[in-house]
C-alpha cells in the first residue's frame, strides 16, 4: 500500500494535494457515443448492481458495463491497491464504503467527480454519507446506501429458544444468549469482526478517534462505553455463548444462517438484500430489530458499512465511468432498482417516501422493515470519527483480537495492544497520533 508519509505531514500538503487531484479534467465528450463505443470495468459485491447496469446499458448503449466481484470489502481494497501499485488492472469504477474514503483519497487514487458536477446534489444524500463522500473539499464518490446497524434475526431459532421478542439491551441479549445456546444454536458469531465492534460501540454513545488534519487521538482502549463493550464480549466468549469459529461471508457461515444455528446478525441495513441474495431459503424465518442498547436509558445506533461508487483517478474512461456512477447513485431509474430489490437508500426522498417505509416483504413475515430502518438512521450519532488509516487498521484487529477466543490475551488485553500499534503505525506515516 502506498506510504501517507509526508502526504498528511500538514494541513497545506493535504490541501494542496486535493487541488492536484481536482486539476487534469479530461475532455472525454465522445466517450460512450456509436463513434466511441466503451466498456467500463466496474469492481462491485453488491448484487443489485447487477440489474442497475442491465437497465444502464439499455439508456446508454454504447457503454458496456462489466461488473466484477473482486471480493467484499477489505479484499477488494487490497486487489485495489495491489493493481494501483502494479500500475495496471485497476477497475474504472469501484465499490467504497465509507470509513475507506479518506484512506484512498490520501493516496490520491479518487477522481474529483466536482467536475462533471456531483457538488451539485449536497442536499440530496443524507448528512453521514455525503460527508463522508465529500472528505478533503472534492466529491469523490456517490453514496449508493447507508448502514444504520439493526439486529437481523431467525424468528424460527427464537421461537424455539422460547424467546418471544427481540432483545433490546445488552443484558437482554445475554440472556437470549443463553437460551439459544441451550437449544444447540448460537446467538452470534466473529468476536473479532471490527465493524460490528466499532459499531456497537458508537451505538452505544462511545467516541475512540478524535482527528483534525494530521493530529489523530486515539482512545479505544479506555473509552467508558468501549471497554463495557469489550467485557461483554468477554463474558460471551467465557461462557461459549459466541461462536468463536465463524466468520462472515464464509461458506460455513451461510450454512449457519441456512439451518438456523446462527441466530442473529447484527449489521447495517443492506444486509437486508444481501440476506435475501445469500440465504433464499431463509423467506419467512427472519425479522428484523433495533440494535441493542447499552442500557435502557440509552437510544442511539451506529453504521456499519454502507458505501459509494467512485471513479479511480486513473481511469481513461472517466466521462462513461461517471454516468453510471450518476445512474446507480442519483438517477430515480437507478435508485429505485436497487431499493426495490431490497437495498437501503442513502437518499433523503427515499428515506421519506411513504410508500418505501409502508413496503412489507415476504421474507420478513411480511414485516414493515423498512420503517425499523430508517428509525435506526434517525438514531445514529453524530460523535463518531473514523481514522485517516481505517483500511489499514481494520487489518490488523483480528491479529489481536483473534487471540481472545484462544485464551491469550483478555479483549481488553488485546484492544489495548492493537491501539498501541495503530499509534506506531500511524506516526510512521506522517501522522501525529497520541492516546486518549
């Protein structure tokens, strides 16, 4: 991965940077007509990008759209990298969740899309999402959804565990806990999955990063709300009411959620279509819930994931790369395909149209899902900051946390040494990062 050393040593160099990544506009007007005809690649893992390029290709038939899932997330961002590093094989159009954005813009790897006119919809996204595509003054990408966290879970599972209705606390969960794995289930998995702890965190009212230029504080290990997260975890995977061996997106985890034994995923609000995608013999088996609170006294929520499309500064094909990017993002056509298929907007009127928050869905017993959605988005703090470095700091989370499920270290133990070597990490490359 490409050094930050220097490029966030100040607040000039960071800015100046931004300037040179907005200089350059291409002049590409013939890009995607029938005397230039253009494929654009395009690296993506969510499915309903897949019937919003059908539609595309159909108002734009000279611009072909090859769609590759080049893994979810982090790895995907590593094929990124590894091709930006290469100097070839990097997409035109890539898939970027939010706490990413700042990391890729520091490398300078975004196109500014200000200049085929994005600034244009501040006011159409909601406030998170389009702050967040927004980061360093340019526009370098277009808020697809958004991750509000929510408590996905079996009906059936609970049923059985002679649990009638979703937990709303923590203690509340611990107890479901129990009961479900007395009935040979269990009611979560991955302790060391860094999104769902960032997100329950957050939820909780916790802030761990403070950040202002090059100057990052950081205070995960002694946060108040984040070392509460971090016991309670503890005390799951003391008691083996967590499985420990697990991991999302496995093979072994969708054959979890296929036979009930896995009953609950707690994530951002797109796992609604993923869920669907991943799991069909699951319709009429899930619900969906709230997060769980810390305590009943408290009422917030955090995201976990939600992402934009954006367009690689190195892409020749920028002009083509930026209509569908337009398309998926903010054209109605493009937007209510993916909604109706069931992905969560990242859109105010879709947020507040009756329709979508009244819409029931068979897989969800017929539930009004949505309206649980979008009351979970009305929640989300606004304290939260993610670090300049995330990508890199999510990697390395389960080489500490991991240790936790063997006995090696406790999760504060390990929280506490992982911080340690963001600190070093992160002054290593230019940042000025101290403790909390």
């Amino acid at each position: 991965m490409k050094s930050f050393k220097k490029i966030a040593a100040s607040g000039v160099a960071v800015a100046t940077m931004f300037s040179m990544a907005a200089c350059g506009s291409s002049d590409s007007s013939n890009e995607g007509t029938a005397d230039n005809p253009v494929t654009i690649n395009v690296w993506a893992w969510e499915p309903t990008l897949t019937p919003v390029a059908k539609a595309f290709e159909k108002k734009y038939p000279n611009i072909k759209v090859k769609i590759t899932n080049a893994g979810t997330a982090q790895k995907q961002y590593t094929s990124i990298n590894n091709a930006l590093q290469a100097g070839k094989g990097a997409p035109d159009v890539a898939q970027i969740e939010y706490f990413a954005i700042p990391q890729f813009v520091l490398q300078n790897s975004l196109k500014d899309l200000t200049e085929f006119g994005a600034d244009k919809f501040d006011g159409y996204y909601t406030p998170g999402p389009w702050a967040s595509v927004t980061y360093g003054g340019g526009v370098h990408g277009l808020p697809i959804d958004s991750g509000p966290d929510a408590m996905f879970y079996n009906k059936e599972t609970f049923d059985k565990a002679g649990i009638t209705e979703a937990p709303k606390t923590w203690d509340e969960f611990y107890e479901a806990a129990k009961k479900i794995r007395a009935v040979g289930a269990y009611i979560t998995c991955e302790p060391a999955n860094i999104a769902v702890t960032e997100a329950w965190i957050w939820a909780a009212g916790g802030k761990t990063v403070t950040a202002d230029g090059e100057n990052v504080t950081i205070n995960y290990a002694d946060d108040s709300a984040a070392k509460k997260y971090y016991a309670f975890m503890q005390k799951l995977i003391d008691e083996d009411l967590i499985d420990t061996k697990l991991t999302m997106w496995s093979e072994e985890w969708y054959k979890a959620l296929e036979d009930g034994t896995l009953a609950t995923i707690t994530t951002g609000a797109w796992m609604a279509a993923m869920l669907k995608d991943g799991v069909p013999t699951g319709e009429g088996k899930w619900r969906v819930a709230g997060l769980p609170q810390i305590d009943a006294d408290t009422d917030g929520n955090g995201e976990d994931g939600g992402s934009s499309l954006a367009v690689l500064a190195g892409s020749d094909k920028a002009s083509a790369a930026y209509k569908f990017v337009e398309f998926a993002a903010h054209d109605r056509e493009g937007v209510k395909i993916r909604i109706d298929k069931g992905q969560f907007p990242a859109d105010t009127e879709t947020m507040a149209d009756e329709e979508f928050l009244n819409k029931t869905d068979p897989y969800f017993g017929d539930q009004k899902y949505q309206d649980v959605l979008v009351e979970g988005a009305k929640k989300v703090g606004t304290q939260w900051q993610f670090l300049p470095f995330e990508v890199d700091a999510r990697t390395r989370f389960g080489d500490y946390v991991g240790k936790t499920v063997t006995g090696e270290l406790t999760y504060q133990e390990a929280v506490e040494q992982w911080q340690d070597s963001l600190i070093t990490y992160g002054n290593g490359q230019g940042f000025k990062v101290t403790k909390g």
